[in-house]
C-alpha cells in the first residue's frame, strides 16, 4: 500500500457541528469527496478522522484496530450493554469474544438453518389472508428476535411478547443514540432525570435476559459464557443481552432494506422469484441450497451494500498513532462510515442504484476493504456468517410465497440512528403468490 497524506479542512464551527447533527450522512459523504484517503476535521473541541477508500479502511480497521478502542458514544458504563462484547475492551473483550465465538461456528449451522426456515414459514402464515400493507420493519424485528432467542438460547417466546421486547430495544438504543450526541450526559443511575422510557424498558429488557439464561442454563451459548466468565455474572447477563440485542436489531433492519429494495424494483424480484423456483420449486430452502442460489445471494449483498445497518464505526487512540505519514494526538476519532464508503462512485459504478448483478460471479467478498456491512479487523461482528445465511433463507422463504410492493408515492429515506432505519419505516404490501 502507497504513502499518502491527508488534507487539512479549515478548523470546524458552530455551523459544522450542527450540520452533523442534521445530516450526519450528508456531512460525511461531503467530506469523502477528497481523492486523499484520510481528511481530518474538528467539529467544537474534538479532533476527527474521516477514513475513506480500501487503503484508509485497512488502515484503521486491520493494520491499527488491535490499538485502538471503541469511539464516541460507546460508554463501559452502560449498565445494560457495556461489558458486553460490542463495548467491553482488553481482557474482559478477549474472554467474551472467547465465549461467543464457538456458538457461531459453521458445523451448527445446518442445525440454525433448519430452525430458522421453520420458524420463518410458521411466521409467515400470518400474511396469508393478504394483500395487506404491514410495516416491514416492525415485523421483521419481531421475526430476527424470535429467530436469536431460539437459536442461541433454545427458548421459545410468545409473540405479543417478542413484540413487546423488540419495542423495548428500540426504546433503548434511541436513547444510547441521543446520549452519544450530547454534550451533557446524565449517569445512568440518576434515574430521576433520565427519561421514563429508557428506565422501563431498560428494566424490563434486564429481567427478561435474566429469566432466559436462568430457564435455559445448557444453551450453548449460556455455558461458554457462564464457563469463560465465571466470576463475572454482570458480564454474563450483558454479554448475552448484547448478542440477543445486536443480532436481531441489525438484521431486521438489513431485512426491511432489502424487502423494500425488491418491492421498488418488480423485475428484480421476478429474477429472484424465478431462480427460486428454478432450483427450490415447491421445497423449503436449505443450508445447502445458498451456494446454488447465487441472484439471492447477490441481493443480499447489494442491499447490505446500499443500506448498511451499521452506518458507522468510530475508534479512538489512546496512544499517539501514525497513519499514513500523519502521527495523532491521544484522544483523536477516527470515523469509517460503511454507507460513505459503499456509496463511492470511485469504488462502486452509479454507487445509488440498485443493481445485484453487480455481485455475481464475484466469488468471496469478505476481504474487501470497500465493503463493510460487518466492519473489518480483530472486531468485525462475529455473528457475520450466521445472519447472511439468516438473511438469505430469510428473504427466500418469503419470496417463494409473498411478492412485496410499495404502497404509492412512499419514499424510502435512510435516517442514521444506531443503526440505518427507515426514517418513515418501511410500509410494504404483501401479497400471496
């Protein structure tokens, strides 16, 4: 990889932080128009680092990401989530990465997969008095929670619960995301000044986990977690809560985008409808039909491609860090946006359209340092093979059953939170095949 600098933007104001605020998308990408890989801004009195492109990607991501730590607005003293995996750093990471990392191994996967089809065409019975207009968001968070609850815990909810939970974790991750905007942060414990909101479902998503794990001890899972941290119950329940949060939050979101991508493009989804057919006829997919599918394959990854759930990531050097031929004070961000740069014309031709043939013949992907819908380096999302094989079965068993449209003059717009989501959620109809 080449030397290059990076280019000095003029010191930020009131204006650049407030437009961040208002379009964090808007901003970021502005500021990857550069050809220089790295572009370093202050917005009040913080030092930025917008990494964009492969070699900057590399960079942060892999070259560097064993020095640096999580970023802006993922706090260790979250009392639900911050010793878990997404936010834990140094030993306690290790362990939990440790603990996790068997339960999403390939030789359970034909085991996941047989679950999930199941429970994906029990689900889908619910649309068949259709065509009826649903909002696909909401259901598709309700379906990936009850997909991780059975998986990874071997329990089975009932789903005016799973809905509830699901609403819950919505409740909370708005809040860690207006937290990690302002410049006051309240200590969580100050339950009197926080929002209701937060603290019931905060208190409700804590002893929901705590039942789970207590109903479900043999879960394998629960054990590796109970067995690498021992001694630690407190990273135990948020380890478990962190998985079950993170991997059904992101996934139903990812659903959403691409039921509404194939409800705005009917000739995409007749080509997927007919590969379908073609390979599955009547049968419910397999594990081992996804090598064969690869149109549904490709869909998936151009959805991930266009609206990554994970819009950014953001790490901080504790230690000076040269990158580049730049050297860093202590404390500095660096952001890499998974939507900035898969939205890149340099990277991806007419990066805003919708075009799964992109994908094929392409073979693997998971080197790319122009796609980022997982992240890169020693903290790519461990769970990442489980929820594409989830997405593809997913989104397969639907469609050999449902077509999806869009109701008319419905705009889908991204709106950056924790995650990507609908900004106006993703109101489909689905009707029978």
């Amino acid at each position: 990889m080449g030397h290059s600098s990076t280019n000095q933007l003029p010191r930020t104001n009131i204006t650049r932080l407030l437009a961040f605020h208002r379009d964090p998308l808007g901003l970021l990408s502005n500021l990857a128009q550069s050809d220089l890989p790295l572009t370093h801004f202050r917005m009040g009195p913080w030092p930025f680092v917008l990494a964009a492109g492969e070699e900057a990607v590399y960079q942060i991501l892999v070259r560097h990401g064993k020095e640096l730590e999580k970023g802006p607005g993922m706090d260790q003293k979250n009392p639900l989530i911050g010793r878990g995996p997404l936010i834990a750093e140094g030993t306690l990471w290790r362990q939990e990465r440790r603990a996790v990392q068997p339960v999403f191994d390939h030789q359970y996967f034909e085991h996941y997969a047989h679950q999930i089809v199941q429970i994906v065409t029990d689900y889908a019975k619910i649309f068949s008095d259709g065509p009826k207009q649903v909002m696909m968001d909401n259901e598709m968070l309700v379906l990936t929670l009850k997909i991780v609850v059975s998986t990874l815990l071997d329990g089975e909810q009932d789903l005016e619960l799973l809905r509830q939970i699901s609403t819950d974790v919505q409740a909370v991750m708005t809040y860690f995301f207006r937290r990690s905007r302002s410049a006051i942060r309240i200590p969580y414990n100050w339950r009197y000044l926080g929002p209701r909101s937060y603290h019931r479902a905060a208190q409700e998503l804590t002893r929901w986990i705590k039942q789970l794990l207590m109903e479900h001890p043999k879960s394998l899972m629960v054990r590796r977690l109970q067995d690498d941290l021992a001694t630690d119950d407190d990273a135990v329940i948020q380890s478990a809560l962190t998985v079950v949060m993170a991997g059904h939050e992101t996934t139903g979101h990812a659903l959403a985008w691409t039921f509404g991508l194939l409800a705005q493009n009917p000739g995409v989804q007749k080509t997927l409808q007919d590969e379908l057919e073609t390979v599955l006829g009547k049968r419910v997919p397999t594990v081992h039909d996804l090598d064969a599918l690869p149109f549904l394959q490709s869909v998936i990854r151009e959805a991930l491609r266009l609206y990554p759930p994970v819009w950014l990531i953001s790490r901080k050097n504790p230690q000076p860090l040269t990158v580049l031929g730049h050297t860093y004070r202590p404390g500095t961000f660096f952001l890499v946006s998974p939507y900035v740069t898969h939205h890149l014309p340099g990277l991806y031709p007419e990066p805003d359209s919708f075009n799964p043939a992109r994908w094929l013949n392409q073979g693997r992907i998971d080197h790319l340092m122009s796609y980022l819908p997982f992240g890169h380096g020693p903290r790519r999302c461990v769970g990442r093979d489980l929820a594409l094989m989830e997405m593809a079965l997913v989104v397969a068993v639907m469609v050999q059953r449902y077509s999806v449209s869009m109701p008319k003059d419905f705009i889908m717009r991204p709106l950056p939170k924790l995650s990507l989501v609908p900004a106006h959620g993703m109101p489909l109809v689905i009707s029978p095949r």
